[in-house]
C-alpha cells in the first residue's frame, strides 16, 4: 500500500511541475518575445500554439495536477497519515484554483482569438490583440505561480510522508523486538511443547548387614537419577 501511495504522490508531484514549467516557459518567453513582433504574426502564432498544445501529452500532465493529487490524498486518508494528508489538501486547493483560472479565464481568451478568424482577414489586427495579450499573460501568470507553489507543497508532502514512513518502520521493528525479549524462557525439568517427556529414575541404596546376613535399604534413602 505504501508503493501504491508512493506513486500516486509522485504522479501529482511531477504532474504539477511539468505544468508549472509550461507555463513558466511561456511567461519567461514565449510572451515576451511574441511582444516584440506585429500585431499580425502574434495572433498567428498563437491561434497555431492554442491548437497544438492540445495533445495527449500535455492533457495529461494539465488534469493530473488535479486528479492525481486528488488520487494521493484519497490514499492518505486516516490519523496515520494526517500530517501529509494536510499537505495534500493546500497543494490541492493551489492546482484546483491554478486549474480554474486555466480553463475559466485562459482558455475562453483562446477561443475569443481563435474566433477572430484567420490573421490575414482580420479587419482590426490591434484591437484583436489588445484584447486578448495583456489579459492573457496576466492570467498565465497568476496560474505559473499558483501551480508553481502547489508544486513545492507537493514536495514538501513527499518528505513528510518519507518521514512517517520510517518512523512506522522504525516503531515495528522495535515492537517486534520487545515482544521477542518478553517471551518466557522454560525452566530447567518442566516440559515444554515439543519436548518428549523423561519420567524420573530412582535408585535405591542397600547396605550388607552382617549380623542378620542379609542386605536392608540404605538409611540415606533414594537417589534421584531424572
């Protein structure tokens, strides 16, 4: 069960980063440096990103952000598990609100530019672009950052959950060890389990008494020979 916790964390954890630096890329530079290009080549380029970034790859690092982080927490329910579960939830609620400004706010600013039309009919090229490039980046932004700081926390989970780990590993081994130390060990002459049984032998002492001409018992009694 821990590999399969293991894996779901690591899933949401690299999920989230890999958004997080698509989104950092386009901040850093694909909008700075479709900023310094005409008004007709950057609603070019982007009506062409919009379509193309959807693929397989990229779909499913965006919903594993919050599905696989949801996956992980559904995992770590119960008390042995609280500290990272807390973990959990802040990097969920960061990748559900980073999510939400994606899809309300992003991408309705992509469908708006995508249905300007085609560049080379568009009848006011700057009027297109103003309203959807300073919006647009500003959104992205937000979004890089938030996925950005569930990313960390998504980090700092994995530690913890490290951590509890050893510590439940730890706190076996010593158990087991304490319960081996308290078994008792069987005294000399009592039978234990497994153990065939050996009744005792007694030896009887006799002495020659000459004035009877006879052998009576030994006054010392009989000897134990078990």
């Amino acid at each position: 069960m821990f590999a399969l916790r293991l894996a779901a964390l690591v899933a949401a954890t690299l999920a989230t980063g890999l958004i997080a630096g698509v989104f950092y890329a386009y901040a850093t530079s694909v909008m700075p440096a479709l900023n310094r290009t005409d008004d007709r080549a950057m609603i070019d380029v982007m009506q062409k990103i919009n379509v193309v970034i959807i693929n397989p790859w990229f779909m499913i690092g965006f919903m594993g952000t919050v599905g696989f982080t949801v996956l992980a927490a559904a995992l770590h329910l119960g008390k042995e598990h609280r500290t990272t579960l807390i973990w959990l939830g802040i990097a969920l609620a960061l990748n559900v609100i980073a999510f939400a400004v994606t899809s309300g706010l992003n991408v309705p600013l992509n469908d708006q530019l995508a249905a300007a039309g085609d560049p080379a009919q568009i009848a006011d090229l700057a009027k297109v672009r103003a309203d959807f490039e300073s919006a647009w980046v500003r959104w992205n932004i937000i979004r890089a950052i938030l996925h950005t700081l569930a990313f960390l926390v998504l980090s700092g989970a994995l530690f913890v959950a490290g951590i509890q780990h050893g510590r439940t590993q730890a706190s076996g081994s010593v158990a087991t060890q304490q319960v081996s130390q308290a078994r008792p060990v069987p005294a000399a002459g009592v039978q234990t389990a497994g153990q065939s049984y050996h009744a005792p032998i007694m030896v009887q002492q006799y002495a020659f008494r000459p004035a009877t001409g006879q052998y009576a018992a030994h006054p010392a009694g009989a000897q134990h020979l078990g």
